[in-house]
C-alpha cells in the first residue's frame, strides 16, 4: 500500500514577488517620513532681509553698496551672500512660501544624491542601507536645514566637493576639474566656502603624506585654481580681507558660534552621536582602506565643529562621504548573515504598516508645504509693528538683534533701523558692542538712545535695559507679552496707555 499523506506542518512562505513589494512599501514609508522631516521649516532671525536684499538685487538689477534700511551703518555693504539672497528671492515671487520651502527641498536632495552616489561608487549596493545613510543625514544635519538659508548652498557645495575628492580617490582626477568653478560660485553664494577650502587643503596634505605625487600635484593645482576662483565676486580681493578679519571662533554673541558643550543636551547628543558613527566607520572601513587624507579632514571637522556649533551639518556631512561606506557595507554583510525567510502574514502586516504610515506622512507633507511658520523665539508679536506704522514715518528705531530684519520688511522704507543680522558687513565692532551693552545694560550701554539719536526703541520686556529706560525718562507708548516699545517723552503724549496684546496662535512667514 502507498503511504498515507499526514498533514503538513511546514509554514507557507510568501511569494519573492510579495516580498518585493513588501520592500518597496517599506522603503516608501520611509522616504515619506524623511520627507516629512525635511519639509518642516520655520524661519530663522535673518530670512526676512535674506528675501527683502534679495529682492532689491532682482528690482535693481545691480547689488548695493550702501545700505539704506539702517540710520547707523558706518561700512560699506559686502554683501557676500548675494547670489544665495537672489535665489531665495527668485523662489518667493515664484512660488511664495511653497517656493521657499521647495527650494529648501531641492537643496537637501542634492545632497542625498550626491551622497548615495558616493556610497553606491563605495561598494554599498543594497538601497535600503542607502536609504539608511539618507534618513542619518537628515537627522543629522536636521538643526541646521530646518530653514531656509544661504547655509543650506554651502551644504550642497560641501557635499559636491566630498562627491569629487572622493571620485578622485579612486583614480578619476576629471572629477577635480569641478572644483575651481564650485568654488567661483560657492564665493558668491555663502562663506562657508572656506570650511570647503581648508578641507580641501588637508586633503592635499593628506595626499602628500601617503606619496602619491600624481595625486598631489592634481590637488595643489586644483587648490591654487580653486583659490583664485574666490576672486570672481562683485568684491574680489575686499571678500577675502572682510572675511580674514570677521571669521574666527569668538563670536559670543551668536548662539549657532558656541562650543557644543554650552549649548544644552540636545546639540551635545547630536554632535555626540556624529563622533560616535565617525568612529564607528573608521573601525568599520579597515586599516587598509584607511587614507591620510580622509582621517586628517575628519579631525578637523571633529575639533571646529565641538568648538563652533554650525559645523556640525559639515561634520556629519563628512562623516557619510569619508568613511560612511565602512558602515554601509558592514550593514550589508550582517544583512546577508541573519536573512530569513519571512512569513505570509508578517509580509502583509509590514505592507499595510507601510501603507499607513505612508498616508499619515503624505498628510504632513502637505501641511508642511504651505506653511513656512514663524519661530516664536526669533519673532515678535504682530502687534508691535501695527503700532509703529501708525506712527510719523522717518523715525529711527533702536530694535533688539533678532528681530531687527523683520522690523525692516514690515517697517522699511517709513522708518530705519539701528542694527540687523548683517552684522560685519554693515556695521562696526564697536557699534555691535555698544548695542550688546545697552540691551544687557552694561556699563557703556545706556547712553546709546542719546547719541544715535533714536526716537523708538523696541526692545524684548525681560531685558536689563527695560528697567533703565523707565528710570531714564523715556515714554511706555505700547507692550505685549513680547514686546515694549519707548519713545520721547513729549508733552503732546502725556498719558498714552501701554497696550497688552496676545501674539497670535499660527503665524506663517513674512507675517506679521
């Protein structure tokens, strides 16, 4: 007799196409959630006269040299941003604060292109560990492409550059060839050329040290070209002495300047785990695919970036292109060791997971996309501006740092500022100084409404000076739960009542 069949307890496994699509939903969901994450943008102090200058330039066909939005400017204007504002501008008359937001976009996916090129050139061929090293990239560098800003040119300039040296790295020395006219741009658009520029130098460092004198002298010819390209800007040799004598590593007065560590727990965690994947990878790559040239660009960015906050994009940045393939492939390898076939059931729970999450981050999407919201800790409430346009036109008002390029969107041309986020490029050191010492009410600072002459002065209410002011004789004409703004005493207001307003619940960019 033949025997009998017994029931079956092997598990039915799903379809290789089923699992295909699985993946593809997974993968899905997760450039969803990264788009999410990327389209969520909210304004930093200076987006406003980013937009205004850049505007200007479009109306005039020409770029200023003398500033006409502050009554105490006492430098010619270097704009070295002009091309970043002109663009930025150009994207807000096309598309408002969509287009603003879409060219944010379009700025973070040049660099995960260029990033997962680098990576596939490396050896890491499976796309979700691609897609892996995007998602690290935008979380890393999340604090510093969450607006819209001339930084966000220098991020794609940066990676564009890694992109080269290391094609270069494997032999193709015609990707060098990019780099002088990156750099000729990158002069005009932001200066964070000179991170591109000093890393670029210990490259070619690096290079010499290992005895490769082909590659070398590519480097030490690319650099020089690289260098003179700095030079093609409507200032030529006056940019580099403005940023020889305004960069460095004090400035005290900008929080993105400070040391990671006194700037809370959240910038010290993402510096932290930049440090950690950089060693990881370094461990990961081997000793053999070790190059000088990699490892001393990395310590560098290593050391400014713990001493000078905004590097660090730059740094994790640095990271993903140097070593992050040791990671990449390393992934690879225990993704192959501890693969298992997957049943039915679970490859369907996954499909619809994804498709759930999927359609919760399509719904942000949208709503991040037409909504470019004012950061609160940068912004006043509306009410102050209203107040102050009601008001004669050609004052002078004396306003608080962070809000001083909004004032000049909302106020400009009826009324002019005593200082802006241009900073340098406009102003003096000791101008910058005198202001700092009259908000803190320092010694040296109360006597600065006298001798600028200012007939306003909007300032936050919880400064030192607020207190001076009042026992100074100057006039309460309006505050909120933001703002007070002062005025001359004079007997044609004797009793103005102060004004108390709540800031409004959702605000979008200009405002107010």
């Amino acid at each position: 007799m033949p025997p009998v069949a017994g029931p079956e307890y092997h598990t039915r496994q799903p379809r290789v196409s089923s699992v295909i699509e699985t993946q593809r939903l997974l993968r899905v969901a997760l450039w969803s959630i990264l788009l999410a994450a990327a389209t969520y943008t909210s304004t930093d102090p200076d987006l406003w006269g980013n937009v205004r200058f850049g505007l200007d330039i479009l109306r005039d066909a020409s770029i200023p040299h003398v500033d006409p939005y502050s009554f105490t400017a006492d430098h010619a204007w270097i704009n070295h941003e002009w091309l970043s504002e002109v663009i930025t501008a150009g994207a807000f008359r096309l598309g408002g604060n969509p287009g603003l937001i879409l060219l944010k976009l379009t700025t973070i996916g040049g660099v995960l292109l260029l990033l997962n090129s680098t990576l596939r050139r490396e050896g890491v061929d499976a796309a979700i560990v691609r897609d892996g090293a995007a998602a690290v990239a935008v979380i890393l560098t999340m604090e510093q492409t969450q607006h819209v800003r001339p930084q966000l040119f220098s991020l794609v300039c940066f990676a564009a550059l890694l992109w080269c040296l290391m094609a270069a790295r494997r032999g193709s020395h015609r990707s060098l060839l990019i780099v002088p006219p990156l750099f000729a741009v990158w002069a005009n658009l932001h200066g964070g050329w000179l991170v591109g520029g000093g890393v670029l130098a210990l490259w070619t460092v690096g290079v010499a040290v290992r005895g490769d004198r082909r590659q070398t002298a590519w480097c030490i010819a690319v650099g020089v070209a690289s260098l003179c390209a700095t030079l093609l800007t409507p200032y030529g040799l006056d940019l580099w002495t403005f940023l020889r004598a305004t960069v460095g590593f004090s400035r005290a007065d900008i929080v993105e300047w400070q040391p990671v560590y006194v700037l809370g727990w959240d910038t010290f965690i993402r510096w932290s785990l930049t440090f950690a994947l950089g060693m990881l990878a370094v461990v990961l790559v081997g000793r053999a695919d070790r190059q000088p040239q990699e490892m001393v660009a990395l310590l560098a960015l290593t050391a400014a970036s713990f001493m000078v906050t905004r590097l660090q994009a730059f740094f994790a940045l640095a990271v993903l292109f140097l070593v992050g393939a040791g990671i990449g492939r390393a992934c690879q390898r225990s993704r192959a060791q501890v693969a298992t076939p997957s049943r039915a059931g679970s490859q369907k729970g996954m499909a619809a997971i994804a498709v759930g999450v999927t359609a919760a981050a399509l719904v942000v999407i949208a709503t991040n996309l037409t909504h470019l919201r004012l950061d609160p800790r940068f912004t006043p409430g509306p009410g102050a501006v209203a107040f102050l346009n009601t008001e004669p036109p050609g004052a002078r008002v004396l306003v608080w740092f962070d809000w001083s390029e909004y004032g000049i969107w909302h106020l400009a041309p009826r009324m002019r500022v005593s200082i802006d986020g241009r900073r340098e490029t406009v102003y003096s050191p000791s101008l910058q100084d005198r202001h700092l010492r009259f908000y803190f009410d320092a010694p040296g600072g109360s006597a600065l409404p006298r001798d600028l002459g200012a007939d306003y002065i909007w300032i936050p209410r919880t400064l030192p000076a607020v207190q001076r002011l009042a026992e100074d004789g100057w006039q309460r004409l309006y505050e909120d739960d933001q703002s007070v703004i002062f005025g001359r005493t004079v007997p044609q207001r004797p009793n103005v009542p102060v004004m108390i307003t709540a800031a409004a619940q959702t605000r979008v960019f200009p405002g107010p």
